[in-house]
C-alpha cells in the first residue's frame, strides 16, 4: 500500500510550476476529489513557503480578502494569515474554495503581472458561481479538472507493481490474451473498485481498514449527503430542480434503456426548463452526460441530440453505495443474478471522461444502440 495517493494530475502541476511565463493556477472538480492536497503536496514539494487560506473555513480571511483594493492591499492582507515571511519568486500563494469569494479571481491578471509570487487557486461547484465574476482573466489563468481516481490510480494505492499494469497494457495493445492469473487478479481489483471508487477520503479509508467495504460505505453516504448539500447552498433558485434530477440518476440508470426519462421528475417536463440544471450538475463535477448522435461520425457534434441522453454519476463507487447493499455484494462476489448494466456503463464513461473523451452513444435501427461513441484525434470513431 501507499502511503500518498498517487495522481496523474500532479505531473500538470509540476508542468505548470516550471513552466517560463507561468499563470495562475486554477483546479476545479467535485468536492472531495482530491484538488487542496494535490496543491499542497505541490507547495511542500516545490516551493520554500507555501501560504494555504480555506475561504469556506476561515471567515476572517474570507471578510479581509474582499476588502481587497489593489494588488499591494491583497497581498499586505494575505500576509496577515501566513505564518511567516514570503519570499518574492519562493512563495505559492493557495486560496483554496475560491467560490466562496469569486471576485478574488478577477484579480489573478494582476497578480501575475505583478509577479512577486505564484498563485493556486481552487474550488467546487464553480459552474454556477462563476456566472458573478465580472471580468475573467483571460490568458492569466490556467485552469485543469480533477476528477476522481481512475482504474489505474486506484491499481497503484492497492499495490499493484508497475511492471504487472505494464504487461496488461502491452497485451492488450497486441490484441495478446493476459495470462490467467493476472487476469482472475485484475478481474477482483475491478470489481473492487466498481464498489469502492476512486474519491480520496473513501480509497483511503478502504486502505486503512483493511478492505472493510461497511467503512467504506458509510464515508460514501457522507459524501453524497454532501453534496446534496452543496446543491441546496449553491444552486440558488434550481436547487429543488438539480436536487431532483441527482435523486433519480441511480433510479434511471437502473432501467434497460439508461436513458434519462424527464418525466420522471414532472408529468409535464421539458428539456429547455430543466437544461440548465443538468449543465450545473455536470460544471459542477458530479454527473457525466451522454448525448446521443443520430450519425456516429465525424464530427460527432453535428448529429448530437442534447435532449435524449444518459446522466451518469463522475464515480462509481458513489452511485453503488445508492443501491441496496446487496447490490455492492453481487458486484463484489461477482453475481450473474442482477442487473448491472447501468453499473458497468457508469464505470466506462468515468474511465473514457478520466481519459478526456467527450462522450456520446448512438442508436439506430440497423445497428441497435452503441453504448459510447467517441473521437480518436478527432478524424475518425470509434
């Protein structure tokens, strides 16, 4: 086991720290995946001092920061929260949940230009949020998505050695069989990691008790309780909408066709009324959409259908532990009984979004339905 959760992520980081004319940074993604100990990690590592302020938890910082009038009063007021001196071209400045104050951002231009320090910022729910930013620093800020941890990520925290993932990769790139072994032992890893996911906190705690999947579920149902509050805080007026539309994604993704039924949530519901709210769900890292294209070729986008779709949720270990627990046992005992399709589908398009794939899935009456339809360097489908 490892003692730090590995990412792929943070060799961005480290492109971004070396790079000659850095920007701000900015890490978006779902609450809880990962964004504030990546850029810690990448403070303690990379910098002499690393000064850390939490807009959601310190509210002094938060009140001082918005009085903020200049770049020279930001930077006396972030001093005030630092434990010690910051040394010019040493120093990476953190405001971590930076959508409890998204003005901060309009200052970034600024504050690059000024170029005393460097600066990460990060937060959650910025789909909505930023909509309040008046001026969005274009070319100052760059920005990367964290999403939860992946298949191969989840490998390396349970241990497997490289050379193992390695030869998996070569045989299937040969269109090799894997050997039996090394295939029955990925096959347990998989079906471990449909149960457990890939959100930090709930690999951790799976780690650290020994495989005690209760543990890990009872995390998971924070987790999720979590977020149903972080709709109800930032999602303003939609909130009932948005939270309506999280409610019944295990409950759609459960029937054959997978394809999100809005009548499910009103008699009378219309894609355009509610179009909004599954875009705030997805800006804000926690469902993944799949539109279907009457065509599959390219470019996919000509022939897409936004309003016939599956939502799906950005971890799979999260949408199991909102089934009934037999449901994680029949997917860990590997059981042929039930029905998890719906399942196995969400698993895929984590994997193809965590890969940067835009997804898509095709229907018609030739060929019946293609699950995912993707680009390859946007010349050809697969």
């Amino acid at each position: 086991m490892r003692d730090i959760l590995e990412r792929k992520l943070y060799e961005e980081l480290l492109s971004w720290r070396n790079a000659r004319n850095r920007k701000a940074l900015l890490v978006t993604g779902a609450r809880q995946v990962g964004k504030s100990t990546l850029v810690r990690r990448l403070g303690s590592e990379s910098y002499e001092r690393f000064v850390e302020i939490n807009l959601a938890l310190n509210d002094a910082a938060r009140e001082a920061l918005a009085g903020s009038r200049d770049v020279n009063d930001f930077l006396r007021r972030v001093s005030l929260f630092a434990d010690g001196p910051m040394p010019k071209g040493k120093t990476l400045v953190f405001i971590d949940e930076v959508q409890e104050l998204p003005q901060v951002m309009t200052m970034a231009k600024a504050l690059v230009e000024d170029g005393r320090h460097d600066y990460a910022f990060s937060g959650s729910m910025l789909g909505t949020e930023f909509r309040v930013i008046r001026s969005f620093p274009v070319g100052f800020v760059r920005e990367l998505t964290m999403r939860p941890m992946d298949f191969e990520e989840f490998l390396w925290a349970s241990g497997v050695s490289e050379a193992t993932i390695a030869e998996v990769g070569a045989c299937v790139g040969a269109e090799q069989p894997i050997d039996d072994y090394i295939h029955d032992a990925m096959l347990t890893y998989w079906r471990t990691y449909l149960v457990v996911g890939g959100m930090p906190e709930v690999v951790q705690t799976f780690l650290d008790s020994e495989g005690d999947l209760a543990e890990v579920r009872d995390v998971q149902s924070g987790l999720v309780r979590g977020y149903q509050r972080d709709i109800a805080k930032y999602a303003g007026r939609r909130a009932l909408n948005v939270r309506a539309i999280f409610g019944q994604l295990p409950l759609q993704l459960d029937k054959d066709s997978r394809r999100f039924v809005l009548n499910s949530i009103d008699d009378e519901a219309r894609y355009e009324a509610y179009r909004q709210d599954f875009v705030w769900l997805v800006n804000a890292g926690v469902g993944l959409k799949t539109n279907l294209v009457r065509e599959p070729r390219h470019p996919l986008e000509m022939t897409e259908r936004p309003g016939m779709f599956k939502l799906y949720q950005s971890d799979t270990g999260m949408l199991v532990s909102r089934y009934p627990t037999q449901t994680a046992r029949d997917i860990y005992l590997d059981s042929n009984k039930p029905s998890l399709g719906g399942i196995y589908e969400n698993a895929l398009a984590q994997e193809l979004v965590c890969g940067g794939r835009e997804l898509f899935y095709y229907m018609g009456k030739k060929r019946g339905e293609v699950d995912f339809v993707i680009e390859r360097d946007r010349k050809s489908v697969v």
